[in-house]
C-alpha cells in the first residue's frame, strides 16, 4: 500500500514515529501539504507563502493503487474526493446520532447530550460546566469543558462571525454535563479487530500507557459485534461511576496514536484486503 502523509503534521511526535517506521518496513510513502480551503495537495517542501494556489505544482499519486492517508481532516476529504482506495475511513457514520442509534444511549458518555445548531443550542441553567462537541468528526473545533458563562459568550462570538469559518450557524453541535471519569483509553479498530491501543487519560491527568485493562477490552468487543461505524475506526472509551461508556469515535486516518504501537496499526492497514 502507498501511504500519504501530511508534512506539516511533524510537531507530533508520533507522525515522526509513523514515518520512520514506513521507512523501517519498506512501505512507499509521500510527504504532501494539502493546499488551505482547497482539495489540492502541494510538495512536503513546498512554499506556500504569497503563492497563487492554482499555480502550485501537486505532486504525482498513482490512484490506480492501493492507498492510505495520514493526517488532518482534510486529508481524508482530498483523499474521498479522488476516489482512493482505501484512501479514508470517514463516512456519514462519524456522527454522534449514528452512535445512539446503534449503540444505544444508554453506552455512550454522553447519551443525554442536547443536540442542536450553532445558531439555536443554548445550555440549561442548571448546567454550572459542560463538555460541547461538534456531532460530526469534522474537527471543526476540539471537545471542551466550559462554565455554562464561557459557553454562552463563545456561542454569542461564533454567531457574530462573518465569512470564512469552521462553524456556521447550521452546524451541529452537542452539549452534556460533565460526568465524572475515572481514566480514558483510545483503541484502533481494524476489521472489528483492536489492533493497538492507549489509556490516554487519569481522572484530570493526560498519562499515555499502552497498557489497557482488560475490561475496556472486553466491552469494546460487545460494542464492535454490535455495530462499525466502518472497517477501521478509532473508539475512545471511559470507565465511569456508572461503568464503561463510549466517549466518541474517530476516523482513523487523524488520530492521535498516544502510546499505542503504531508498528501494529500499520501492518493491520497493509493487511486489509479490497
């Protein structure tokens, strides 16, 4: 398989390790730089500063091969666009009504979350914190714990904003009240398969080790033979007071790898078969 890999991506750590390890296992790659607000793809050491971006040179990718994206959102969006086989894993699956309806409420985090748009969503007053996402893994901004008063001058901001934006007034977002969590894991699921994973979070503490308890193990699986949002997939898992709960899903061409073994999620990607 040919990978593609965003460049500029290097800030993390564990790109430089998915990178040196294409290299280790003799696996074709690329570095690019997808264009801003386009769907083009530039050379890793191209200049974009005062280019025209329609006079920017892209660099030659064989479609006609196997290949597999690494990288911000967009990537996976140029990579649908040009029909690339598996390119990204991201559908309309990545959406957090798709996850209560086949999951069940009842499994996830935040199950008794108020969903609405940008323009309409407003926070109960007996709300004092609470955690807002987008419904969609479009990382159109990250999930964050506010105080009710932050949350409603954010939104009042957001709404004032004219032109280019990562939120619009229809887009969907979600808010809940903030539970309380014991610890975090990350699992890469290939083919309904965990093929790596991490513990990424202790109570308020961020703490990467690729150590996962076994009963996070063993309810990921109840969840997998349940339903996929497709055959690879990154699922985030709480143990709660009230016991394992689904924190959210991300497609798995952007994710975070923490301390999971990146050799195993390459080589459950290279084993895929279409």
């Amino acid at each position: 398989m040919f990978w593609v890999v965003q460049s500029n991506l290097y800030k993390e750590n564990s790109f430089q390790e998915l990178i040196r390890l294409l290299g280790k296992m003799d696996i074709p790659y690329t570095l690019v730089k997808p264009l801003p607000f386009t769907l083009k793809l530039a050379h890793a050491d191209a200049d974009l500063n005062g280019q025209d971006m329609n006079s920017i040179e892209e660099p030659f990718i064989d479609g006609n091969q196997p290949i597999m994206v690494c990288g911000a959102y967009t990537m996976g969006k140029i990579a649908k666009d040009r029909g690339w086989t598996p390119g990204a894993f991201i559908n309309e699956n990545f959406e957090f009504d798709a996850w209560c309806e086949n999951w069940g409420k009842d499994n996830m985090l935040n199950g008794n979350a108020i969903v609405s748009t940008v323009e309409s969503i407003t926070a109960p007053n007996n709300w004092t914190k609470l955690f807002a996402r987008p419904t969609e893994d479009t990382k159109s901004f990250a999930g964050k714990v506010f105080h009710r008063d932050d949350f409603k001058s954010w939104m009042d901001s957001v709404r004032k904003i004219e032109g280019f934006s990562t939120l619009y007034p229809d887009t969907r977002i979600m808010i809940a009240p903030v539970q309380d969590i014991y610890c975090e894991y990350r699992l890469f699921v290939v083919d309904k398969k965990i093929v790596t994973g991490s513990l990424y979070k202790l109570r308020d503490q961020v703490i990467y080790n690729a150590l996962i308890d076994q009963s996070v193990i063993d309810y990921a699986y109840q969840m997998i033979e349940k339903w996929t949002p497709d055959r690879a997939f990154v699922l985030d898992i709480a143990i709660t007071e009230n016991g394992h709960k689904i924190v959210e899903v991300n497609n798995i061409n952007s994710s975070g790898f923490y301390a999971s073994d990146i050799s195993k999620f390459i080589m459950a990607i290279e084993d895929m078969k279409f």
